[in-house]
C-alpha cells in the first residue's frame, strides 16, 4: 500500500478513491504516519508578481485576456516589492513563497531578469522560492536553478483525455516538457491539478496517474477545487463536495506517499471540519493569505488559529531539502539564449471557451 511505484493504473487508482470512506480514511493516515509527521503542515504564500492579459484560454482562469472577469491587472513587480511581501509572509509562519506571473511561457529579457533577481533576494531571506512562470526551456530552468529557485509549479490540471475540453492554446505534452527541462536541474517538481470542472472520476484517476508515472514523482502535489470565477468559462459549475476534496486528497497520499499534499484553491468553501479531515486525509500543506493569485483564500490569522486548534505546526523551510546556493547574477555560468521554442498550439475549439469569449466583447 505505502510502496513508492510509478506504474500505478487508472482501475487501481478509481479502486482506492471509491473505497468506503472510513477504511480509505484508515488506510491513507496509515501511509501518512509513515512518511512524514502528521502535525506538521507547511504554510506558503501565493504571490501574482504579474497579474492578468494571459494569451491562454484555460477555461477556469480568470486571468486569460480573453475573458470579461474583472481581474486588475498588473505590471511585474519590482523585486523591492516582492522583498516586503516575502517578509510580511514570513512574519505570519511562511516557510515558501510562490511567485506566479501570467505567461504563457518564459521569454528571455529584462522580465526574466527581473524574476531572476526576486528568486535570489528571497533565498537570502532563508525561504523556499517556487515559481510558475509558464512554460520553461532547459537554460531557463538552469538560470532560475542557478538563482536559487527550490520548486517550479506547473500543473498537468487534469487528465490528457479531459484535458481537451479545458485548454485549446497549448498541449498537454507541453506541460510535460516543461516538467522534463524542470527535472534536468536540482530544482523541484510541483505538479498537481484541479478538480471539479466537469470532469469523470476516471479524469482524476488519469491525473495520478500521469503524475505518478513521472520519475521521480512530483516532490509536490497542489490539489485545487475549482473557484468558478464570473465571465470565465466555467463560471457556472457549481462547487464540488468537500467529501470529493477528502476522497482526492486522500488518493492521491497512497499513490505519492514521500510526496507533499498541498491543499489549495478552494478552502473559503471549507469547514475546518472538512480541512481538518483533509489534513488527517494526508495533506502536509497549505496556501496563506488572503488571495490566490486572484482568487480568495482564507486569512493567515485563521489558519493559525485553525492550526492552534488542531495541534499542528508550520513546517520549517528546507526539511525536505537542502537550501540551495545563490549564484549572483555576475557570476552566472548560463547566459540567456533568446530562445523561441516552438510550444504547441493545437487549436482545436472548446465552444464554452469561444462564447466566453464572444461575451466579453459585447
């Protein structure tokens, strides 16, 4: 059961997710114990660096240019800015700071630059720095590596087969690749996915799966529900059960036992009932703050509160591992390349997606 495999199969997976709930609840606290201390959850704060005019048409996101959502947008942050939020998130028991900056892809330059700069400041400051950027090439992922950067995110969001239904602008092989040049770094991997945007429970199945398959598996897992946000897409599905959220959390601890679950987008439309039952469940992590990227989220002082309650800790930064070096960037041993992949566009139409579209230019 607590084995680390990566040839799990979809039958085996969807088996684990509809057992009865106490004896999966038993059984994925069971994996949890083993691998890592239950009282420890880690605190990370999501950071928009670059918010809004996304040329992607994922059906969920509200910050896609071409959808009416009322998102302000904003320019990158100055790496001065970012130092004081870092600061302020560290204050409140943040052990990680997330950067995440509306792009499709990286593209070399001052932006770049700039991002590369924020990775080394908050490394110095003795916290873990993830970013998701979009899609990276190798010299990409060595210059953020050679930073300082502890993670990248970049998520599968649901199955290949589903896949098709949420996104038209680029391939699921992308984000693979992605994931791949990630990989060919001392940077880590998280990797997770959204539920509740219409999909089958075997599109979850296929979502462990793929990132099960990965070798090695994601060091991180974000398990999203999705925040239907007016004028995307998706704006009319209605919110998902907290029992899905328990039953996903829970799988998702036996598949990738050594792995984080980070328990995301979402928790406004929990009870701590039903996030306690998560934490028990195996999620080890967590987003602070009160927005995720651009949608709400729970306020730090209610999750320590939460914390107080249920006897957990803030996790410490680098207990998973080591703290990476700073090369400054005069020191850099990779040089920017003006590289420009060709990332796919399959552009096949998703009708929900074309009338969102439609609507927002009315």
């Amino acid at each position: 059961m607590s084995e680390l495999r990566n040839n799990w199969t979809k039958e085996e997976i969807l088996e684990i997710y509809n057992k009865p709930m106490m004896e999966l609840l038993y059984d994925a606290a069971t994996v949890h114990r083993k691998f890592h201390n239950p009282n420890q959850v880690q605190v990370s704060t999501l950071l928009s660096i670059k918010t809004g005019g996304c040329p992607e048409d994922c059906g969920y996101c509200p910050q896609a240019a071409r959808y009416h959502t009322d998102i302000e947008g904003n320019d990158l942050m100055t790496v001065s800015h970012v130092k004081a939020q870092a600061l302020r998130a560290k204050a409140s028991g943040s052990s990680r700071v997330c950067m995440g900056a509306a792009w499709r892809n990286v593209k070399d330059g001052k932006e770049f630059d700039q991002v590369l700069e924020m990775v080394r400041t908050i490394n110095k400051l003795d916290m873990e720095v993830c970013c998701t950027l979009g899609m990276i090439t190798e010299n990409q992922a060595k210059r953020l590596a050679e930073a300082g950067l502890y993670a990248y995110n970049h998520n599968l969001d649901t199955s290949e087969d589903y896949y098709k239904d949420v996104i038209s602008t680029r391939a699921y092989q992308d984000r693979l690749d992605t994931i791949g040049n990630v990989r060919k770094t001392n940077v880590t991997v998280c990797s997770g996915g959204i539920i509740g945007m219409g999909e089958a429970l075997e599109d979850r199945a296929g979502m462990l799966v793929a990132l099960a398959s990965l070798s090695p598996q994601p060091e991180s897992v974000p398990i999203n529900a999705l925040v239907a946000v007016e004028g995307t897409p998706m704006e009319e599905i209605e919110p998902i059960s907290i029992w899905d959220m328990i039953r996903m959390v829970a799988t998702t601890r036996i598949v990738m036992p050594n792995t984080q679950v980070r328990l995301s987008a979402g928790r406004t439309q929990m009870s701590r009932e039903g996030q306690a039952m998560c934490f028990f469940a195996g999620a080890n992590s967590i987003f602070a703050g009160d927005k995720l990227l651009t949608t709400p989220n729970p306020d730090v002082n209610e999750d320590m509160e939460m914390f107080k309650l249920l006897g957990l800790q803030p996790m410490k930064p680098f207990v998973k591992k080591a703290q990476p070096e700073t090369v400054e960037a005069h020191d850099s041993q990779y040089q920017p390349l003006g590289e420009k992949p060709k990332w796919s566009r399959p552009g096949h139409t998703i009708e929900r997606n074309v009338e969102a579209k439609a609507k927002a230019t009315k």
